[in-house]
C-alpha cells in the first residue's frame, strides 16, 4: 500500500452524523476537525464525508497529510498532481510563473521548468557556502497558495472546495503553514474548506486558523490493515536502487523508502535514510522538518554506535546547519555541548570547519554575542587549517583559508571596524581568483561581494555599496535578495526609477515575500504613485499581516487618498505591534485631531516627543494642540524648542511669526 491518497467508496449510505458536517464542508473558510482514532474506519467515514459533499456540488480532495508515510509534502504532492494536468491545459502562465515553488512539491517537473537558478541552486555540496533564509520555505508556501487560487479561479470560481485531510495531527511543518496560510489568506475567497481527521487529545488549536474551528468527537475502532514487511522490503529496495542509479530522484522516493523499511521492521536502513533526508531538507532550506528527521537520526547514531566518524560528523553539521537556519541559537549551542563532539578525533580539515561553525554560533547566532569567543574559535581553526595544509590540494587549502576569514570579518564588521572587514573580504576575493579556476566557488565569490557591499552600505558609501551589489549581481544574476538590496540604496539616493526596477526584478525571482513588496510600496509613495503603493503595501500585508512597517506605510498612502478612517485602523494595528514608533504616532496624531479628540492627539504627541525630542514637527503639531486645549504656556515652550532646532531662516521666521500670533490671543 504506497499511495499516500484515499481511496473514495462509490456509493455509500449517508449517515446522519455526516450531514452534521455538511455546512462545514460547503461553507467557505470552515474548518472542522474530526477527533477519531486512527485506521480503516476513519478512514471509511472520511470517504463517505468526501462522497455527501460532492453530492451537495463541492470539488472535494480526500488526502493523507501524514509526515510519517509521506514526507515534508504529504497530501499536498496528491493535490497538485491531480490538478497539474488542468493547470498545464488551462494556465500554463501559472506553471510557468510558479514553476519553483511547484518544483519542490512535484519534483519530477524541475527538468521543464524554466526557471532562473542562483548559484545556490547550482553550487555542488562541498560548494554550498549559504543556507537558504528560513523565510525561503514560507515563501514556497506563499507561492503555492497564490497558485491554488488563481488556479481555482480560472477553473471553477463559484463551486465550493473542500479539502479533507487524514492524519492532521502528524501533518509536516510545511504542510500545517500551507494549510493555514491557505486559509487565512483565500480560504473565503476560494469558497473553501478543511475537515481534518486528527486523533482524540490532539492539540489543534482554533488560533491556527482565521475562522477557529469546531471538533467533533467519534468513538471509532483503530483497525489499520496489516502489512506485507517482505512486499514492502522489497519495494524500499527496488527504489533505494533506483535513486542509487540516479540521485535527482531522491526528491520523489525518499518518503516512500522510508515509510517502507518502516513498515518492514528494518530500522538501520531508517536511520540511513533519515541521514539522507535531513541532508536533502536541510540543503532545501526546509529547517523545520528536516529536524523531525535529523533529531531522530541523531538519537539513534548513539544507540547504534555509528562507527564512521565521517557520517557522525556529516550529521552533525547538517542538524546544526537546521538549528541556526531556524535561528535557534540556544538550541545549537547545547548541541555542541551535549554531543562532546569537540573531544572526539577526527582529522585538522574537519576540526577547522568545526570550530568555524561554533565560531558562528558566537558571533551570529546566540542572544547575546560573544565576539572574542568567536574570533578565539576563529584562530583555533585557522591553526588547524595551517597545520593540515601539507596533506590538502592547494584549492581547497586556499578557500577554506578565505571562508575562514571571511567570518573574521564578520567578527570585525560587529566590532564597528568597518575598513577591516573590508580588506579582509577583498582580499579573500583576489586570494580566490589567482588561486581556484573560473567556476570553481563562484558562490563565495559572490558571497565575498555582497558583504563588502554590505559594510559599504553601513558606513553610508551608498556608491561603493552599489558597485559591489552590481558586481555580485553579475556573478549571480538569479539571487532575488542582491536586487531587493540594491533597490533599498538607490530609494536612499531617490534613484527611485532604478529602485523600482530592482525591486520588481526582486520579486519576478522569487515566490512572494513580504519585505520586497514593502520596498516597492515605499517606492511607490515616495514617488507619490498612490495606487501602485497602495496594491504593493497591501500584498505585503496579506503576506505579514504583522508588519508595522508595511502598516504604517500603507497608512500614510489612505491618508494621501483621503481615506482617513482606514489610515487610521492601519495606524492603529501599526502601533499595537510597535507602539515606539515616533513616526506613527505623529502621523496618528494628526488624524485624531482632525477628528476633534484633540485630548487623544495629544497623548501620542507626548509619546511621540518623547521619543524623539529633536524633530521639530511633532514640536510645531503639539504646539498646535497645546493651544487648541488653552495651554498657550506649554505651546510657546514647543515653539521655542521648534526656534532653537530650526536650521533655516525660513523656519525661524515661521516660528516666530506663530508665536507672536499666540502670545497676541492670549494677551
């Protein structure tokens, strides 16, 4: 029994107790849960469910979302291949425009895609110097979502979906974020909802979802049918050898290999493939999940007394790898601790990468940084790497050293010195070019590049800083994030034409994130384009509904257009996340005294002042409202501050013609 879908019975009776749950399954936005045990006769009731809501003119997906049997991408692998063959005849735009999130899920469609790669995508294993952010598995989840709606609306808008899922309690991270995303984001809008089959006591909160959900409790049997182990070995088998014969299927079978030898009792062959899928997830950027199969994998290295150090080391370093993708500095650093694996021998090379990962640890990923601890570790394996060089090739000598300093001047950059960091990163980029072949790390090439323009960036040489995010760009043409950065410095130099055009290159590479659309809507409002910044501050928040900066920007546009109600919700859910924001409550306000509560105007100027004392338009507007509530005395102090902090003669005579206005109303 391999296929992860269910089975649909034909024609089923309808019991009464389903009919409960006709509304929900019609209804859009609904999710319902079914708390039941496991096995054929949930799985029975799930059918006939599926069965009444199609007789009642619903588009149903029966799926089994179960991480166990079906990887990271269970259930979701089912429902976008039933749709792919409408997707290619209807929307073959859509397949082209989501072709690498939709890769991810249906792996065997990444040889048609076209779609640009970055050198991360290309860079062989010993070349992967960057992890993917872990924002990166999000926007997947984003992009596949604006897919299924599109995708809907072009086949059938009016007709209700409903998506039945067994198994939810042991659903993948990727795929409970897919689910909830979904209908957060169009579960309304897609005329959609969710029965998810969990067992009882299962904790699924009704925060995950916009509209909450109702759980419905069945005393059900747990009768899962028996296995064949030999049938099932012998599978796991025949596709262990097929991945074996050619690796690009790794993607497509390594769940189904696992869930076989699981089945078959066969628990070494497990942990193998649990060392390999963590290698896959984690190479992914899929953090989450691959640390479902890498703690797993950890824990059963010491019980089976691994005797390769090389497996054990290579496990090592791609948990870590997970942990401080997730940012889970803590967590790693007690894996470094726990594991002794510091003590253990092992040869210079790989003690020297070793110390540079916890030297990382200290310097990038911890709460509170310890930057001499980082570089010590730094040093430590510098000497490791001198000390191994006579047995290394040349190439690999030379880049290690690079990559090694290349975290020293991350140390540096922190410490505020700013030309060292500099050096140490142009220098590691010439130590690279006179040393290794044309193509050879070209993705540190590229990385060296980035974090000179980096420093550039900080130090406010915005000319320096654009060259070299240029010339990273030309090296890696595909890499979203250089074009959303450079955007960000020519918007510093109201280049904003050329601001625009990165930023929409920025997100023509990538499936959709939040803080490129902010960019863009940024761009837009400065450049007084309202409606184009209205739409692009509007995706950002449907993406990061918690976005104060997108908020507050979005905000500013209603007010432009003169739509003060909704620029003051903006202003308000802005300030609920970041009520320290001086500029939003300025803005805030202005608004409520426009409305008369000057009373409420004048608490956030208080706030607003004081956290920002030197900025004379929170002055001027509090003076305004001190006089408007009779406190002339208190206005003339803001306006002899506003005289005092004013760089114009313009601005002083203003200043002093206000006050001599007040004092004669006064008089």
């Amino acid at each position: 029994m391999e296929t992860a879908s269910l089975s649909v019975a034909s024609s089923p009776q309808t019991p009464f107790w389903t009919s409960l749950w006709m509304k929900d399954l019609r209804g859009a936005g609904a999710v319902r849960v079914l708390e039941a045990a496991a096995g054929a006769s949930r799985r029975r009731r799930l059918e006939e469910a599926a069965v009444a809501a199609r007789q009642e003119g619903a588009r149903v997906f029966l799926l089994d979302v179960g991480f166990a049997d079906g990887g990271p991408w269970a259930g979701l692998r089912d429902l976008f291949s039933e749709l792919l063959p409408e997707l290619r005849a209807l929307r073959p735009d859509l397949l082209a425009l989501h072709g690498a999130e939709l890769g991810y899920v249906l792996p065997t469609l990444k040889s048609e895609l076209d779609r640009p790669q970055t050198l991360t995508d290309l860079a062989p294993p010993e070349e992967k110097v960057r992890n993917y952010p872990a924002d990166r598995a999000y926007r997947v989840v984003h992009g596949l979502v604006d897919l299924l709606a599109d995708l809907k609306g072009s086949l059938e808008a009016e007709r209700s979906w409903s998506i039945v899922g067994d198994n939810f309690d042991d659903v993948s991270h990727i795929g409970r974020r897919f689910f909830q995303e979904l209908m957060r984001r169009k579960g309304e809008e897609m005329r959609t909802s969710l029965l998810l089959a969990v067992a009882p006591g299962t904790a699924v909160e009704a925060s995950w979802f916009p509209n909450g959900l109702e759980k419905t409790p069945l005393d059900l049997p747990s009768d899962e049918e028996k296995v064949d182990r030999e049938t099932l070995r012998a599978r796991a088998l025949e596709l262990e050898a097929l991945v074996d014969q050619n690796v690009d299927l790794i993607e497509v079978h390594i769940a189904k290999i696992l869930r076989c030898f699981r089945l078959a009792g066969e628990p070494q062959k497990v942990f193998r493939w649990q060392c390999r899928a963590l290698e896959v997830y984690n190479s992914l950027g899929f953090y989450e999940d691959a640390l479902e199969y890498g703690r797993e994998a950890w824990r059963l290295c010491g019980e089976y007394r691994v005797e390769r150090q090389d497996l054990r080391w290579a496990l090592f370093v791609k948990l870590f790898m997970s942990i401080v993708g997730l940012q889970r500095g803590a967590e790693a650093e007690q894996l470094v601790e726990t594991s002794g694996i510091l003590e253990e021998p092992m040869s210079l090379e790989r003690r020297a990468q070793l110390l540079y990962l916890v030297s990382m640890l200290y310097t990038r990923y911890l709460p509170e940084r310890d930057l001499v601890k980082g570089e010590d570790y730094l040093e430590r394996a510098l000497a490791d790497l001198e000390q191994a060089r006579p047995e290394m090739p040349e190439a690999e000598y030379h880049f290690y050293r690079v990559f090694n300093r290349n975290g020293l001047a991350l140390v540096r950059h922190l410490q505020g010195r700013y030309q060292e960091a500099i050096d140490l990163c142009r220098e590691g980029f010439e130590r690279l070019e006179c040393h290794l072949q044309g193509e050879k790390h070209k993705l540190h090439r590229s990385v060296l590049l980035y974090n000179i323009a980096q420093v550039y960036g900080v130090i406010g040489s915005l000319a320096d800083s654009v060259a070299y995010y240029s010339a990273a760009i030309e090296m890696d043409p595909a890499y979203s994030e250089y074009y959303n950065d450079r955007g960000s410095l020519y918007l510093k130099m109201g280049r904003l034409a050329e601001a625009r055009a990165d930023y929409l290159r920025a997100i023509e590479l990538s499936p959709p994130y939040p803080e490129v659309w902010t960019n863009l809507g940024q761009c837009h409002r400065l450049a007084e384009e309202w409606d184009e910044a209205l739409r692009a501050y509007s995706v950002a928040i449907d993406l990061q509904p918690q976005s104060p900066v997108a908020l507050f920007g979005r905000g500013q546009v209603l007010e432009a257009l003169g739509r003060e109600a909704e620029a003051l919700t903006d202003y308000d859910r802005a300030l609920e996340l970041r009520p320290d924001r001086w500029d939003t409550l300025g803005c805030r306000a202005v608004l409520l005294y426009q409305k008369g509560e000057s009373e409420r105007s004048l608490a956030d100027l208080d706030r607003a002042v004081e956290l920002a004392p030197d900025k004379i338009d929170l002055r001027f507007n509090r003076s305004v409202v001190l006089a408007d509530l009779d406190r002339a005395g208190d206005a003339l102090a803001d306006l002899d501050t506003c005289l005092r902090l004013a760089t114009t003669a313009e601005e002083r005579a203003d200043f002093e013609s206000r006050v001599t206005e007040l004092r004669a109303s006064v008089a």
